[in-house]
C-alpha cells in the first residue's frame, strides 16, 4: 500500500487555485501517490466534455465491438481470430492518471493468465448470443482478479487518445509546461509529473467512481431488493444471487449467469438500473480530496509555534512531546475553531473513518512542515493497516490510530491492532486517537479500563486521546 509522505497535487505543485481546476472539471490528483478514484466507463457517454463524450466513448464501444466480433468467429482458443481478439485486449499499466490503488502511481495492468481467463469467459457469454459491450463490465462481479483498478486500467488504454485531448486543451487555460513524450506511434507535448518523469494526464471528475458501478455489489444488490419487478425476473434466471459476494458466491453467479442468454442479460439489467453516478468531491465523503487544500491553510490562520524542536535530531521523549503538542493542536482546532466542519458533509453525514486519517495528517504535516522539525509525518494512501507514523530515523517512531467513535471495531482497535502496528514497526510509542461524532455510547470507558489494566500488566500503555468532533450550533444559535 502506497504511503503519503509528501503529499503534492496538480494544485499545489503548479500554483492552480483548485476553484480553477473545479471549473475545468478536472480531478486534482496527487502526483506522488494515488488518488483513489477509478474510471468508470459506464460514466463516459455521459461526460461534459466533448472529447469523453463523444471521442471516449466511440473509442471504447469500437474496441470492444472488434473484440466481441472476434469471438463470435473463433473457433478454437489461440486460432486466428482469438488471438487477434487477445491482442485487443492487452491492457498495459499507465500510471499517468495518478488513479488506483497503486503502491506509487503505477496500475496493476492485465497479466497474462488474466486475459486469457477473461477472453475464455467472454467468448463462452458471446457464444450465448450476447453481443452488449458492457458484458466486459459484468465480468468484474464474478471474475477473480478484475476489480476497480483493473476496469479503469482497461479503460483508461482504450481512451488514451481522448484524455490526451482533453488534458491538452485544458492546458490551454491553465498553460502549465511542457515537453514532447512518444505514446505509441505517436509524439504528444504533455505536462510532466516531476514526481515520476513520466506525463500527467488530467482526468475529468465526471468520469471517475470511488467504485465502478460493476465491480460495487453493494451497489447493485440495493437496487434489486428495492425493485421487486427486478428481483422477480432476476429470481427467474439467476436466482439469490444479491448477498455479499465471497468468492465461492462469485462462482455461483458465474454458473449461473452463463447458463443462457436471459440469464446474463438479467445480470446486465441489474448492472443499468443502477444509476450512474460519478464521485462527489463536493461532499468528499472518503477524504480523497479535501484535507490537501488545508496544507497551507491550517498553518497560515491558526499558526503554532513548535520551533524548539526545528532543525535537529529528536529523542524519543521529544517526538512524543511534539505528538501531543499536535494531538492538542488538532483537539483546539476541531473543537474550538471549526475545523469539525472538515469531519462531515453538506448533508450531515460524518464523513468516512479514512477521511478523520486524512485531516490529522493534514495538521500533523503542516506544523511540522512549518516549523521545519525534522520529522516525517506518514500515512496509508489506501485502506492500510497504520493510520499515520511520525518517525525520524529508526530509533523514534510513533504511531496514532485513529478511530471515529462510530466504528464497531473502536474497541479491538485498541486492545489489539494498535499493539500489532506498533510491533510491526519496531516500536512502543502508540497513541490511540478517538474522534467523537456520535454512537459512542460506552466504547470510550471500556477502552480506558483497557488501558488501565495494560498498565497493571506491563507498567505502560499507549494513550488516548479524545477528540469532540460533533457538530456545534453556530454562535447565533447559543443560548
């Protein structure tokens, strides 16, 4: 799992006001790991811009209209018409977009045995007699190995072209340098990612999904349950099929969604009754996005000074005083100066666990950017197992957890995950952050009793921190 170190985006890096970017409709991604967003081909045809719309959207139903016909007239695997078909379908990594789930910003790609064990399922729905080019979509609800990054990979080798397009006149308005890169038999002036070398290739925002409609069960098992003459004709060729996909289940759908024509069409069916619908980065409910426009902001109207540690090697006693100056830095913040506003979205929801991550990594990191200590401030760019590490060298690392007080797992967090991380990266320095929005109800005691009986066992524990980030009436409303 990718780390962020240093996080840089389009915004950032070039100096871009991210107002600039929103309204040319393109996704500030970092440019030093990825952002998790996906290309959702479902999405292309109703795009903004032209060149998606229109150019994307041909390239990718032309692709796979040649692949489905190729199929249709094979006879045996690796005969002439298979293995032009498998040509087609090698999807090479570009890591250009910044997007997926990637350890740097490279993709996962198409491997060998991938494509071959795709084209086998494909070719057996094709001799079906279906020839819908979102066939390829379905196959990621019951294909090992095809998930999110792995559909927006496909898609992104199909529409290279047209992104490319896109991201060059975009940049006519945002006039960002560049330099001449050789794509496939073709040279194209492209920005450069000076993070990687390589070209930035802009993506809009109304083409990408947290989750693509195909690979997102959770998705689609919602609207069957919530359309009864849906789920009647699904019961009639495909069964129950709508529960938590495991593994043994993604090959029951297979069977039985390759058992005839009107039974995969009913899995396509279920597939376009969900409406689709591209990531919100308004409401930002994963924290992909909104904690890196607060890099510069925090230090600059709430600056701390921390310039006592600047510029030197820390022991370990002085890295756990610098965390907790910042853990109360950030409780002062959320509590008392708004910054609980960054915890939930327009619609009153708290936003997700990962998010809460992103905004003490963002108050973490300035501070310790702004006062120039000699620290490095880490977290997982993905769903990874420790939060955030600060660390200077081998010998001083400190790892918070962070947990929002509605999480099941609160609890076990503390009691066992945190003791797991803090081995796994060679330390006894931890800290348990609790992030207060609503159903706590008796975690927090039980997680000091906790506590308290680590310390009789062993004579110290990690601490915690508690933090109320519920929403406050506003000044006016007081009473």
């Amino acid at each position: 799992m990718g780390k962020i170190k240093n996080p840089a985006t389009i915004s950032s890096e070039y100096g871009i006001d991210v107002a600039v970017l929103d309204k040319l409709g393109v996704v500030n991604v970092l440019l030093n790991t990825d952002t998790l967003v996906f290309i959702d081909p479902l999405l292309l045809e109703d795009s903004a811009h032209k060149e998606i719309s229109e150019g994307a959207y041909q390239s990718y139903r032309e692709r796979f209209e040649k692949i489905i016909k190729l199929l249709s007239v094979s006879k045996a695997v690796d005969d002439v018409p298979w293995r032009n078909a498998k040509r087609l379908f090698r999807f090479s990594e570009i890591s250009w977009t910044c997007l997926g789930y990637g350890t740097t910003v490279k993709g996962s790609g198409f491997g060998k045995d991938l494509i071959c064990s795709t084209l086998d399922t494909a070719s057996q729905i094709v001799a079906l007699g279906v020839d819908d080019i979102d066939l390829f979509m379905a196959l990621a609800l019951f294909e090992e190995g095809i998930g999110p990054d792995r559909i927006s990979d496909m898609t992104t080798n199909i529409i290279l072209s047209d992104l490319i397009s896109f991201s060059n006149r975009v940049n006519e308005t945002l006039k960002i340098p560049t330099k001449q890169f050789k794509v496939g038999t073709n040279n194209y002036n492209l920005v450069v990612n000076p993070y990687s070398d390589q070209p930035l290739i802009f993506v809009p925002s109304d083409i990408v999904r947290d989750l693509p409609i195909a690979s997102d069960w959770s998705d689609i098992s919602r609207v069957v349950r919530e359309n009864d003459e849906l789920r009647e004709r699904v019961n009639e060729h495909v069964g129950e099929i709508w529960a938590t996909m495991t593994k043994k289940q993604k090959q029951r759908l297979k069977k039985a969604a390759l058992r005839n024509k009107e039974a995969f069409q009913q899995v396509m069916d279920m597939i376009r009754e969900v409406e689709p619908k591209p990531y919100d980065f308004k409401n930002d409910r994963n924290g992909e996005s909104f904690w890196t426009e607060l890099l510069n902001q925090i230090p600059r109207d709430y600056p701390y000074d921390l310039s006592n540690y600047a510029d030197r090697k820390l022991s370990a006693d002085e890295v756990v005083e610098v965390v907790n100056k910042i853990l109360s830095q950030f409780q002062d913040l959320i509590e008392n100066k708004g910054l609980w506003k960054e915890l939930w979205d327009e619609n009153g929801k708290p936003r997700k666990e990962k998010a809460s991550q992103r905004l003490f990594f963002a108050v973490a990191y300035s501070y310790c950017k702004a006062n120039n200590i000699d620290l490095t401030p880490e977290a997982d760019s993905g769903n990874g197992p420790v939060d955030f590490k600060l660390s200077q060298g081998f010998d001083s690392k400190l790892v918070v957890e962070v947990k929002l007080s509605n999480n099941g797992s609160l609890v076990h967090g503390y009691e066992k995950q945190l003791e797991i991380y803090k081995k796994a990266d060679d330390t006894d320095l931890g800290v348990f952050l609790i992030i207060d929005v609503g159903g706590i109800g008796k975690k927090y005691g039980t997680v000091q009793k906790i506590r308290n009986e680590f310390i009789k066992e062993n004579g110290k524990a990690s601490d915690i921190w508690y933090v109320d980030g519920n929403q406050k009436a506003s000044a006016s409303k007081r009473t």
